[in-house]
C-alpha cells in the first residue's frame, strides 16, 4: 500500500512538472526594435563618457537597415563625438548573424541629475552653506554649466550674489583660496627633527593641494611651498 502512495506521489509531481514547463513560454530572441537600439545607444554612451545621471537617448529618426535584422544582434558605436551634447552624430554598426550594416545616426540625449537651487539669498564671498540651496532635477547635456548637488562643501565660496530661485552654474562659485597672492603667509620647512619657520611673500594663489611660488622678502630669493592651510606654506627638504 505504501509502495503505491508513493508511486501516485511520483506521478503527481512528474505531471505537476510537466504543466509548469508547458506553461512556461521559452525564451523569446531579442527582437530589433527602436526601443531595444535607444536603450543600447544609451549604455554605450554612459558608458564611453563614463556619465552620473539618468541618461535618456532617442533617435532623431527611425533607423530603417538595408536589410532585416534577424536573430541575436549587437549594437557597436565606431566613432563618437568628443563630447557628450544634447544632440550627437554617431557612427554606429549594427550586427547580426548575417553580418554587420554600418550608419551614421542622429541621437539625442538628455542627462538629468540634481543641481544646486538657490532657496535663500546668497551674496557674494560667503561661504558655502548648503542649507541655502535645494536640489532640482536638471539636463546637464542641454544646460552643461549647472552646478550638480554632488558638488560643494567648505572649499568653496560663493563667487558672488545669486538670487532666490536660480540654479547655481560653476560660475557662481570658487574655490576658498588659502592663500592669496600678495600676502604675507608662514613657511614652515623641515627636514628629519629640524623644523624653521618663517614668513614670506606669496607670489600666487592657491587652495590647499597646490604648489605655489612665495619669496623671501630679506634674500629676494623665490621657491616653491605647499599650501598646506589657511596662510600657512610647507616645504620640505
């Protein structure tokens, strides 16, 4: 009796199994379709630029092939322009079992990321303050200079007065200068335990990170220091 419970119990599953993989379409082969070669153009595209954001391309017009495009196929861009832009020419090749079909193709492109609003007023000199700003969704292929939310921290001034409502561009800001050309800053050089300190004149500008020109107002003698922090030079021996 056992025996052929277990032998129903076989059965049932077998036939269970059956159904469910008679139920289940096989895997349809990728079909060549506008969306499918907005959405390769798309990858490609981020890809080579290697851009942050949603990127969306479309086609300036149906790309109709000398022939039809059977069977699996892969989309292979052959030249790009030197630039990301909200309109592009490229030259691409299509290629599929019986082959590849070359084009030129007019795209267009939109990459939407968050930039920088102003919500209060800013003026001029002050310093970055992200409490002063809200973030909205914007093109940076059709309005490239806009500043992204990714961007800003205590480095950073504000170039000068921006007003309620408008989104910041790179031109609004700069970077916090450390040290200004013309002021009188402190060096510090060591070498091993040895440490000198001194002031001296700089002859640029700089944030921290930069090499800069200074010179020693008693010999007139000019070398490069570190800017290291705010008025303060570094060099080492």
């Amino acid at each position: 009796m056992r025996l052929l419970k277990n032998f129903l119990t076989v059965l049932i599953i077998s036939g269970f199994v059956v159904l469910r993989l008679r139920g289940e379409p096989a895997a349809e082969t990728p079909v060549f379709t506008q969306q499918a070669m907005e959405s390769a153009f798309t990858r490609s595209i981020l890809s080579h630029f290697n851009l942050e954001g949603d990127l969306q391309v479309g086609l300036e017009r149906a790309w109709v092939p000398d022939r039809a495009v059977t069977g699996p196929w892969t989309l292979t861009i052959l030249e790009y322009p030197n630039t990301a832009a909200s309109t592009m020419l490229v030259r691409c090749q299509v290629t599929d079992s019986q082959g590849p079909q070359e084009s030129a193709v007019l795209v267009h492109a939109a990459l939407w990321r968050d930039a920088w609003a102003v919500k209060l007023p800013i003026e001029a000199g002050s310093a970055f303050d992200t409490t002063r700003l809200e973030t909205r969704r914007s093109d940076m292929l059709r309005e490239h200079e806009l500043l992204p939310a990714t961007i800003g921290d205590a480095g950073y001034v504000f170039a000068r007065a921006v007003p309620v409502g408008r989104v910041l561009t790179w031109h609004d800001v700069s970077r916090h200068q450390q040290v200004r050309k013309g002021d009188l800053v402190e060096v510090t050089a060591s070498e091993g335990m040895l440490k000198i300190s001194m002031k001296v004149l700089a002859l640029e500008s700089g944030v921290t990170g930069d090499t800069i020109t200074v010179r020693n107002p008693d010999s007139k003698k000019d070398f490069s220091a570190l800017v290291t922090d705010e008025n303060h030079v570094e060099v080492q021996f």
